[in-house]
C-alpha cells in the first residue's frame, strides 16, 4: 500500500482529508513532474531521440525495482519537459511549434494520467436508461459513510488498471472501486465531496424540507424555517457538485452562496403572502409548486453564475484542456437548471396530486350518519380528528416520487457532455482539430 502511494499514482489518506488546494489529481503527483502533469506513455512519442550516451543510461534506469513513476521522473527535466536534441526533423519541429501556440492560450496537457471519473463519463458513452441504472447505484445510501481509506483503495486500483470499465462484472472489486470513486469523488480537482453534500444525500436532506415547504399554513412565520432550511442546503449543493475547474476562491463561494441564500428565500416566501388571500382552491394548490419550481431552477443558475462569466475547462477525448469556454458554462448551467425543474416540480406536483385524491376517497367514520350528500363534512372532521393519516400519506408519496426523480434527472443530461468545437469560441477552435470536445455539466 505505501509502495502505491509512492509510485502508483495514489495519495495518503492525509493529503485526501485535508483537501489539499495543491493536489490536481489523485495521480498527478506519483508522476513524478514539479509542475503537476504526468508524463505517461501517451507524450512519450514526443521525445526527440537522444544521443547513444544517453540512452544507454536511460536502459540503466529501467533496472527492475525501478517503478515506473521512477523511470519518468529520471527522464523529465522539471516543468515536465523532455530532454530534446539538435537533430529534430521538421515534423517535430511543427509539433513543437503547435504544442507552443497551446500553452500560449493556456492549453494543457493533463498527460496519460486521466482522473479516472472523468475518463469513465467520457469512454462509457451511456444511453439514458444506463445512465438511470448507473445513479441508481451511485445514489445508494451507504456511499455516505464508506470510508476514506476504502475510496483510497479504489482509486489506487483505478489508477493501476486504467483500462477498467464498469461492465467488467466478473471482477467485483473494480465496479465497487467505480461505485465509490464516482459516488464520492468530484471529477474536476479530484477531492472528496463533503458527504452532506454528496449525490447520495440529496434524497434524504430535501425530501422532508419539501414536504414541510409544501404544507397548507396559515401563518408566514412556520415557514421561514422550512424554505430557509431548503435553499440553504440546494445552494450549497450546487456549488460544491458543480463546475471547479475554473479559478475559485473561497470567500468569493461565501459571499455568493449567501446572497442566493437570501434572495431565493425571499422570492420563495413573498408569494405565498398571495396565497393566503386566495379563495380559489385549485390556484391556492398550484401557487406553492409554481414558486417551488421556479425558484429552484434560478437557485442553480445563481449559485453558479461565476461559471458563464470566467469559462469552464473543455477537453478532448484523451483529456487534454483546450481551453475555458463560457459558452460550455452557459450551457451547462441551463442543462442543470433544467434538471432541477423536472426534479423539484415532479417531486412537489404528483403528491399534491394524489393527497388531493386520498382526501375525496377516503371512507367517511363508520359512526357518521350523515347522507352520501355530504360526505365532504365527515371527511372534513376525520383529518381534524387525525391529521397524522394526511401528513404520512403525503411524506410517503413525497419520498416515493422524489426517490425516483432523482436518478432520472440526473440522468437527463450526461455528467461529461459533449459540445460541438465550432459552438466554441474561435480561440479553442484554433487551438485543436477535433470535432468535439467534452466539459463537466456537474450535478
């Protein structure tokens, strides 16, 4: 285990709970580069041919016990270049020149060392109903207490096995390393995700702060808590599960994760001021879910409006960063926003639905005598008589319903979505010849 971490590409369970800001990826620093990028097989075909000396000394390096971290750390110069040689032909000349006008823009290699959530999203190109089976298993309620050791031991493995995939059933151990890595992990810096603020949480956290947003009051005052309580913990998870490859600092989160706090529960409770003066039943029934659902969706594009305004990081397939696209930001934040409109407004609509239905068809007290007529009346007393049969009803639809949304609107949208390259900006298009290139969407 403590081989690994020195030169399989892993780090100690120290770095991993500090959250180390220097850390980029879980196996950037085994590579053995100063500034942080690997130098893997897939840059090894730039090394211009050295001189026999040298070779020779490079063979003697290549000793067995020598990892293979060890070999490329010997190899490199620091800054991650390689040893180059006068006698460079033109082809070279030209890659040197290309590479040159990518680091100008800030393009950057992140080497053979892709973070493996990344390179899963972007290699198992899911339809929607495999990527619905895949949140089914990430959401699963015991991703919140595994333990860091064990998310250690599955990256460790990801790294060594890069060629895993999830359908390798027969090996149990790599889709348990895939479970825990993708449930825990963000793909971006490649920290741990605080476990309140996990995927996986979500389900558990909103559910009853919905049911209670949603409840008929009488009074503004109950429910400042509830929808307090609700945009708090959505802007907070929406800042931590989405984009961070671009440039971040903590009090700039602090600051613009309590002014959406306040404005989103400002614009959630100021309209049910209305609601009390409606005598319209149906409008009194639909204003909250209209509120609800609108206010959700805004939540998202605020929380994380810093993302269209600075650009976010687009990758091609081997995981090289082009550039940062605000473009790519925009349309991220839109997709996610939109996620959250089938989320919240299925998860409030259906069980407002279907208690309105439980309160017409529920049998009258077998002691009432009253004619069919005016059923309405006795009905009417039996949920004043016993309120807790309503509230159960409807908290158990509400968990029902938003246990299934969850998984489906995560699944709307990819995690790694691709972008057409010519729907970016004319400086990423300059910089590479692919068709297509790939960005975080976040959660």
């Amino acid at each position: 285990m403590h081989g690994d971490r020195s030169g399989g590409g892993g780090v100690g369970s120290g770095a991993l709970a500090r959250g180390d800001s220097e850390q980029r990826e879980f196996g950037d620093r085994a590579a053995g580069t100063p500034d942080g990028r690997g130098q893997g097989a897939g840059t090894r075909r730039h090394r211009a041919p050295a001189a026999p000396g040298s070779r020779q000394r490079e063979q003697g390096t290549r000793a067995p016990g020598a990892g293979h971290a060890a070999r490329l750390l010997l190899r490199a110069r620091p800054g991650g270049r390689w040893r180059s040689s006068p006698h460079t032909g033109p082809r070279k000349q030209s890659r040197r020149r290309k590479r040159g006008a990518r680091a100008a823009l800030g393009v950057h290699r992140r080497g053979s060392r892709m973070e493996p959530n990344v390179r899963f999203w972007i290699t198992e190109r899911q339809s929607f109903i495999q990527r619905f089976l895949q949140w089914t298993e990430l959401l699963d309620p015991t991703n919140l207490v595994v333990s860091i050791e064990k998310i250690e031991k599955s990256r460790q493995l990801l790294l060594t096995n890069e060629d895993a995939s999830i359908r390798d059933l027969e090996d149990q151990r790599i889709k348990e390393a895939w479970k825990r890595s993708l449930s825990t992990v963000h793909p971006d810096n490649s920290k741990l995700i605080p476990v309140p603020l996990r995927p996986a949480a979500l389900l558990p956290f909103t559910a009853p702060m919905i049911f209670f947003s949603m409840m008929s009051v009488k009074s503004l005052k109950s429910l400042i808590l509830p929808q307090m309580s609700f945009y708090t913990y959505t802007t907070a998870f929406n800042i931590v599960n989405g984009n961070a490859s671009y440039n971040r600092r903590l009090y700039e989160s602090l600051l613009l994760g309590t002014g959406v706090i306040a404005s989103s529960s400002f614009f959630g409770l100021f309209p049910r001021l209305l609601q009390m003066r409606l005598h319209n039943v149906l409008l009194k029934k639909a204003l909250p879910i209209i509120i609800l659902t609108h206010i959700s969706a805004m939540n998202v594009v605020a929380a994380r409006s810093l993302e269209p305004i600075r650009g976010i990081e687009v990758m091609d397939k081997e995981g090289n960063v082009m550039g940062y696209s605000r473009k790519a930001g925009t349309k991220a934040v839109k997709d996610t926003a939109a996620s959250r409109v089938v989320l919240f407004g299925t998860s409030a609509f259906i069980p407002e639905v279907f208690s309105h239905f439980f309160v017409r068809h529920v049998p009258a007290p077998a002691e009432g005598t009253a004619p069919r007529v005016s059923n309405a009346k006795p009905r009417t007393q039996f949920f004043r008589q016993y309120p807790w049969s309503l509230w159960t009803f409807k908290l158990s639809c509400t968990v029902l319903v938003m246990g299934l949304m969850v998984p489906v609107s995560f699944s709307i949208f990819p995690q790694i979505e691709r972008i057409q390259c010519s729907e970016l900006e004319k400086e990423i298009q300059s910089a590479t010849e692919e068709t297509e290139l790939f960005y975080n969407r976040g959660v």
